[in-house]
C-alpha cells in the first residue's frame, strides 16, 4: 500500500489509464455538506434511537416514525448542497474518466453535482413510495405537513424510498453494484468505512477481480491494511482538489 503526498501522482496515472474506474461512496463524501455520519463520533445513532427507521417500527408506529424521519431527512439533511469532492466527481465523469458512482449515501448529492450514472445502494430520500400501490413520487408532490403522508392515488402509507433496517437491498442497484465490481479495474473509495453490509462487500469483490484500490479516507478504514493500493489520507473536499489538480482537469 502506497500513501502520502508524493502518490497523487501514482493515483492519477492509474486513473488516467483505467480502462473502467468506479467510484464507491459513503457518509464520509457528504459529511463536509454538513450531513452527519450515521455511526461512529458524532454520528446520528449517537443522538437518535435508529429503531424509528425499522421497518416492523415503521409499520407499527407510522405517524412517530414519520415525525422523525421528516426532522432528521428533509428538514436537516434537506439544505444540504454538494461539496467540492461531489463535484470532483462531476467532473470526472465529464472528462470521461469515471464510468459509474456508487453510492451508500440516500442525500442526492451526486445528481445535484452533476454525476449522470449513480447505482443509489440503499435508494433514496428524494422518493417516495406507496406501501399499498408502489406508486413513486417526488417527496415534494407529496407535502409533509400533514403525517404520516397518505398515497394521492389509493391512500395508502407513503414510505420514503431508502433501506430501512430489516429491508432488503433495491434491485437493480444491488445486482448493478457487485457487477460493477467484476467489470472495473480502478476502484476509488471515498468516505466510506467498510462496516455495513452487504455494501462492504462491493470493494473486496473488486479486489478479488483484479482492481486497483484507491482510498480517500481521513482515518484508515477496514480497506486500507487489506486492499488498499493508494490511500490518500484527509478530507474528501481537499483530497478531491489535490487528486484534480494532478489529473489535470481542474
């Protein structure tokens, strides 16, 4: 494994000369939006019980459910905006160098910046959908004033489009993912652990095909002493810029 400032360079040449690069995102990418993590210091479950977010809670306690989920979702998570790594990514894909983002984040951050392919891991809080019909619907046809919000077509529980606990992973996110990780051959991992399954399981796939890991991470993760090829230690936003300016392209 490879860190420190003189292996920009070597991580930019293998970016440049990556037949498919992917990049596998999580809460670490969104945190300088001002989007906490949800584990670990000064994470979410630290504040909050994450037990609204079961999916038997949900159906069981929809309206105590809901109060939350609108407090923690959309009226705080709701302003946040994409950082200067999002838009690295942007513009990566822009200058054709990145084929596809995944992503465990639910934010929307990587749309917003302008990235067009993004596999969403664990769906999406900018949908909702119906419970009883399936109907899916932009969270601001809905209106949250009024909870927990009914379907406009059969009146059914609106359910806001992201994995609750006890859920399975959406298709075809899911299946498109670990394909992903048998078809490229440069993986970069921002802001991302390694601890919550299955996603964790996307980069050692990768690995195991042949890929060329690089980390951007402000600690070492479960990655960096296992299959970590270049980890690129700080802040996404300032790791994003550096890795830009020795590619190029900024």
């Amino acid at each position: 494994m490879h860190s420190g400032t003189d292996f920009y360079q070597q991580a930019a040449q293998a970016i440049r000369s990556a037949r498919r690069l992917t990049a596998f995102t999580g809460a670490g990418i969104s945190v300088e939006s001002g989007i906490p993590p949800f584990r670990g210091s000064g994470g979410l479950w630290n504040r909050y019980d994450p037990t609204f977010i079961e999916i038997d809670y949900f159906y069981r306690n929809p309206k105590k459910s809901w109060e939350l989920i609108r407090e923690i979702f959309y009226d705080f998570f709701g302003r946040a905006e994409p950082n200067a790594a999002h838009r690295a990514l942007a513009l990566m894909e822009s200058r054709g160098l990145i084929e596809v983002v995944i992503t465990q984040n639910i934010d929307n951050l990587h749309q917003e910046a302008g990235n067009t392919t993004v596999y969403e891991f664990h769906g999406s809080s900018q949908f909702l959908v119906c419970t009883a019909c399936g109907n899916r619907i932009h969270f601001t046809a809905a209106g949250l004033e009024v909870l927990p919000p009914a379907c406009g077509e059969c009146g059914g529980l609106l359910k806001p489009d992201f994995v609750f606990f006890g859920e399975q992973i959406p298709e075809p996110a899911n299946s498109r993912s670990f394909l992903e990780a048998q078809l490229a051959d440069v993986f970069l991992l921002i802001g991302t652990s390694g601890e919550v399954m299955p996603a964790c399981g996307i980069p050692f796939l990768a690995k195991e095909n042949g890929a060329a890991i690089i980390e951007v991470n402000t600690e070492p993760s479960s990655y960096t002493g296992r299959i970590t090829d270049i980890f690129l230690q700080g802040r996404a936003t300032e790791v994003m810029a550096r890795l830009v300016e020795a590619l190029g392209i900024g």
